[in-house]
C-alpha cells in the first residue's frame, strides 16, 4: 500500500508550540521554556523511547500510515473482510496498539481478499472528508479483485465509513491512489495489460467516480522490473519544489527483487503518457538483509519537518507474498539534483529516531466524541484554561469539553478540546492542561466505580482525579490523590456529541430496523449509510446512568424489551428494541474499556449489549448478556452528526 503526502494542500490541524507550563518533577513548571530539570524528569517517564527499529509491525503487507491530529494511523493488508486501523500517539506504539475493526464487507462480490487499503484526506464541500481505498473481490480467487471506495462521517480516520463505489466495476484492478494537480483530483492504479501488469491514470469528478481517458503511464520496460512477472503497481504521487513524481513498485513481489522506481512528470496533463518521463534505475531495492522493500507511501513527521516513506520488505529472501512482509519506517532527502533519495532499507533492529516532533512539545485537537468530565459530588465540569490551569466549573463553560482518547497500554489521555492540552499531573498532586511531551504523567487508567460512575487514575502516581480538598465550588482546582473510594474522585463521561455505536469485530453500527420511528421497532447491526437511525445522543438521568435517543425518532431511546408483570417486577428479556425514552429499561451506563471501546450495559439487569449471531451481516441482532469479554461486546463512540 501507499502513502501520499499531503491531499488537496491539506495541513494538519496539530499546531506545535512551546510549553507554557513545563515539566517539573512530575511534569511543569511556570516558565515560558522547559527547563533542563524538567526534561530529564520528563525523559524518565515518557511512554515510548527516543528511537525505534523496523520492523514497525510484524504481517504487516500493504502498509499505510499518516499522522493526523496527534497521532499515526496505520492500515496493512488483511486478507479477510475486515478492514483494521491502528492509531497511536507513538510511532512504536502501534506494534502493541489495539486493532480497530472500522468497515467489513458484506456484498458477495467485492466482501473478501481485503488488500491493500490506502486513507486520504480530502476537502469536500461539506468538510474534511477520509476516503479509503480498498482492493477486495470475492471469496473464490484473487480473479475478482477491484478498487472500492468508502467515505468517512468527518474528520476522523476511524470513521464510521459509508460504502461508495467502485470506480471500474467491470475489469480488475488493484492499488489505487488518489493525487490533485492544478485543482483537479486524480486516480492512478494498476491492472493487466496483457502480459503485463501496468499503472494507469485518469481524472475523477468526485472521490468514486473517473471520468474521460484511462492510459497506461508505467509499463515494466527494464530487466529490473520483471524479475519472477513484469510488474508495475501500487503507485504513489509526490511532490517536492514544484516537481511531482510518480513512485511505484517493481516486479513481482513473491521475488526478493519487488523494488521501487520513479517516473517524473514533465508535461501539463497527468494523464497523457508523453507527459511522464521514467528514470532507468530502482530507487530503493533490497539491501541489509531487508528483501523485497515495496508497496510504499509516504507520511510526515508530526513537526512537519520530515518526510518518511512507509514500505514492506522481508527478513528472507525466500518468503515472497507471504504473511511475514512486515511494515517498516524510514525518513528519506531530496537529491541535489531534487529528486528523491530514499536510501537502502536499515537492517532489522537497528535504532533509529523516532520521527521529529513526535516527543513534543505540541498541541492537537484529536479526533474524537467530546465528553463532559461531570464531578459526582458536585455536577461541575472539569475545564482548562488558556494559561493550562485545571479547575471543575459550570458545564456551559466551552472549555469543559474533552477527548477521552486511547493512548497504548490500556490509557487514556484527556484532551482538551478548545485549547489542544492533554490533562498532566504537574507534582505536588496538582493538575495542568499543558502540551504532548510524551510524559506517562499524561495518561490515565479509566476504572469503573459504582453505578455508572468511573474514576481516573494517573499512569505514573496512580493519584485520583479529584476537585482539591474535594471542593463542590465552581472555581476549584482539580488535583490527585486522595481516597479512590469516596465520591469525590467519581465522575461520569457525558457525550457532547451525537455519534453511532460501532461494534469492535464487525464495524457495522447499531441501527433500528427499517428506520422506524415505531415503539418496538428491533435493534439490529447495520453498514453505516448516513442514516440518523444509526446515529445517538445521550441524556444524563440520575447518578452516572443515561438514556441513548435516536436521532431518528425523538423521545424513542434503546431500550431492553422487558415486560412489567402486575407485582411491577420485569422479567427479563434479551432483545434490545426502541422504546420510549421514559421506560425504566431505557438507561443505561458505559465504561470505557482498555482496548479503547465501550461496554454497554442496562441498568434494570446489569447486563451488557452484544452482537447476537456473532457475525459480521447486515441484520444480525442486538441483544443484552451475561458480560464475558468477547469482540462482540465491545462497541466504539464515533461521531456522527
């Protein structure tokens, strides 16, 4: 899979600065700079170390990553009918992250054989939109391979995603990549012509959809591209002082001689072939005991200041297509003479930095649901402010909202939405909102208390959040420490946003049956297509309980299909259906679990929701049982407005 550098002239969001509170023992102190103290204290308790070594992720074929809004985001080659994303604010840490089951298919002829998967982002009319490529075909063979598209909710990588199209529904095809020249957006892809396995162009009217001429721009022309099958595939554009070049790999990849080549563009049009002007010799082939190095992309560091290319490449020179292609991370240079200079792969466990900016200082606005941190001796909100303060105050207050985000290990960071800090103890027991340095002070264990109540405790002191000396005063500073079995360090996560509940194994989102608005109507799993019956908002009831409303049919919330006998009792009944949102099965609590997905339990039963048939199909069942820790329990938040 590949990687291009930045879609539609889009820039991250993540601004880097300098601290305004830096790390004292634990973490800041009140200068403008970090201190030479405060960065040994920090280098002792980061998350991850100041380097790395490739291979980055074992089975790892196809690899695709960007670092997006603090932090990367990795997909590789499945083969299945899933579709796996992995994000982590640490470049080693996705070896260990946990994987995201985002799509599956379900259509027979495009569900199976999941290649190859690539996520751009594009500016749409509506907003930031990601659009992932997938190779996919059917269960039989590899005959029925084919390019397919899918388009996030928003802005956030994880999604949830809504199937497109296809752009060549008829023929096969694989490895496809979008690139903008001069405001227009094009697709570039591989298929058989003849003999020979190819990279075309063509121009598109929207992110599915090519219009006009399809030609051939590389053809395996050299000794060097035809080692095992004349091969040219997974194309890639980059673009450097003004200058674009198409990369692409070379060969057949069950060879160790799959290789990387270059082709420039010379003339105005992308899709003529006499405007391309292919170079005579590999860019980057195997070496260092690394073979077969291909199917590349590309990605930036998260301070902007270095280019990496991302590539497969085996241990053995024998191991071909297989599952032991593992993913691997480079930074390359640009020539002299402005071409790219992507080296020779590095030899498996050799050290190497890990890539600029990634240890901070910075901030980012990561993707997200937005929560309230609502104090359960208090009903305040835990806010920042401008100067990295921490305090609880009126939940109307907009620096009350933030993202509760997974960061490795079974942590959460608390991200302040308006001003991008992450939640710090500071020493002392005391608080800060202040910028990523990659400190374990910056993380929190997210524990369920009584009820729906939840307590948060800090990765490097295990200290309490708590408002101090358990204050139920508006202006309160927040610290740590304390008795983790009072009240005072329970607090309750309240959904800012509307999202869909995206199940953890097949990527399909809780939906009402044919979208009724009807009392009954069954919950069942469904793709996501937009629908506002696949989409949520919760409503605060009493202690750390809610009530989830379908945006579909106002005063209409999950609920469990109980039945009041005349003593008043409910039996129990597994099925979850739409009830009124007054019915006493209609609450629920949540608890953030530490693969970073959701469980979902009813308040009446204390039983949590599940996927009944165990199954990745459209209308498989909603149900409530006995909690046993399976896949099929586990849900994702993901915003969907």
């Amino acid at each position: 899979m590949k990687m291009k550098q930045k879609m539609m002239s889009l820039k991250s969001l993540l601004s880097v600065g300098v601290l305004t509170a830096s790390l004292t023992a634990c973490g800041l102190t009140q200068q403008n700079e970090i201190t030479d103290t405060a960065q040994n204290s920090a280098a002792n308790v980061k998350i991850a170390a100041d380097t790395f070594a490739n291979p980055l992720f074992r089975n790892g074929a196809d690899p695709w990553m960007h670092y997006f809004n603090g932090n990367y985001y990795l997909t590789t080659t499945t083969w299945t009918s899933q579709l796996v994303m992995r994000k982590s604010p640490t470049i080693a840490g996705l070896a260990d992250a946990p994987a995201h089951y985002v799509w599956s298919g379900d259509d027979p002829s495009r569900a199976f054989n999941f290649w190859a998967f690539e996520f751009h982002p594009i500016e749409r009319p509506e907003g930031l939109r990601w659009y992932i490529i997938i190779t996919s075909g059917v269960e039989e063979s590899f005959g029925g391979q084919k390019n397919h598209i899918l388009e996030s909710e928003g802005s956030d990588p994880m999604g949830p995603y809504q199937y497109k199209g296809t752009p060549m529904p008829d023929h096969w095809n694989i490895d496809g990549s979008y690139f903008e020249h001069n405001g227009e957006l094009y697709f570039t892809w591989s298929e058989w012509h003849g003999p020979e396995q190819v990279n075309l162009v063509s121009k598109m009217s929207n992110p599915w959809t090519l219009v006009g001429e399809r030609n051939v721009i590389t053809r395996p022309e050299y000794e060097w591209e035809r080692s095992g099958l004349p091969v040219n595939e997974g194309p890639e554009i980059i673009k450097h002082n003004g200058r674009v070049f198409l990369t692409h790999s070379s060969s057949f990849c069950n060879t160790e001689d799959y290789k990387l080549a270059v082709v420039e563009l010379v003339g105005d049009d992308p899709v003529k072939p006499e405007s391309w002007k292919k170079f005579d010799e590999p860019f980057f082939s195997k070496a260092n005991g690394v073979y077969g190095p291909g199917h590349h992309g590309f990605f930036t560091s998260p301070d902007g200041s270095e280019e990496w290319l991302i590539y497969h490449g085996n241990s053995s020179p024998t191991d071909g297509c297989s599952g032991t292609r593992a993913a691997r991370a480079q930074p390359f240079t640009w020539t002299d003479e402005g071409l790219p200079n992507f080296g020779e792969p590095l030899m498996d466990k050799q050290q190497l930095p890990v890539p600029s900016g990634e240890q901070g200082p910075l901030k980012a606005k990561v993707e997200g649901v937005r929560y309230k941190v609502v104090s359960r001796d208090s009903d305040l909100c835990l806010a920042a402010n401008s100067q990295g303060e921490t305090q609880v105050t009126e939940c109307s207050n907009p620096a009350t909202n933030w993202v509760v985000d997974p960061a490795n290990d079974g942590f959460y960071r608390f991200v302040n939405y308006q001003y991008g800090t992450f939640l710090t103890e500071t020493g002392e027991n005391s608080v800060s909102s202040s910028d990523w340095i990659s400190s374990n002070y910056q993380r929190w264990s997210v524990d369920a208390s009584e009820h729906g109540w939840l307590r948060f405790a800090n990765a490097q002191t295990i200290g309490h959040l708590q408002a101090a000396a358990c204050s139920k005063e508006s202006g309160s500073a927040v610290e740590t420490g304390g008795d983790r079995f009072t009240t005072c360090t329970d607090w309750r996560l309240e959904p800012v946003d509307s999202f869909a509940m995206i199940n953890a194994n097949s990527g399909k989102v809780v939906s009402v049956a044919q979208c009724s608005q009807e009392a009954d109507a069954n919950i069942e799993q469904q793709a996501y297509t937009d629908s506002a019956c696949q989409k949520w908002k919760t409503t605060a009831t009493d202690m750390g309980y809610y009530t989830f409303e379908s945006l579909n049919a106002p005063g209409m919330c999950l609920a469990v299909n109980g039945v009041s006998d005349d003593d008043g009792k409910v039996d129990i009944a597994d099925n979850l259906v739409q009830a009124a949102c007054s019915e006493a099965d209609s609450q629920w609590r949540f608890e953030p679990m530490q693969n970073g997905t959701m469980r979902m339990t009813s308040r009446n039963y204390g039983l949590s929701m599940k996927v009944e048939g165990e199954s990745i199909d459209n209308g498989d069942n909603i149900i409530q049982q006995v909690w046993k820790d399976t896949i099929y329990q586990h849900f994702y938040f993901r915003v969907a407005e």
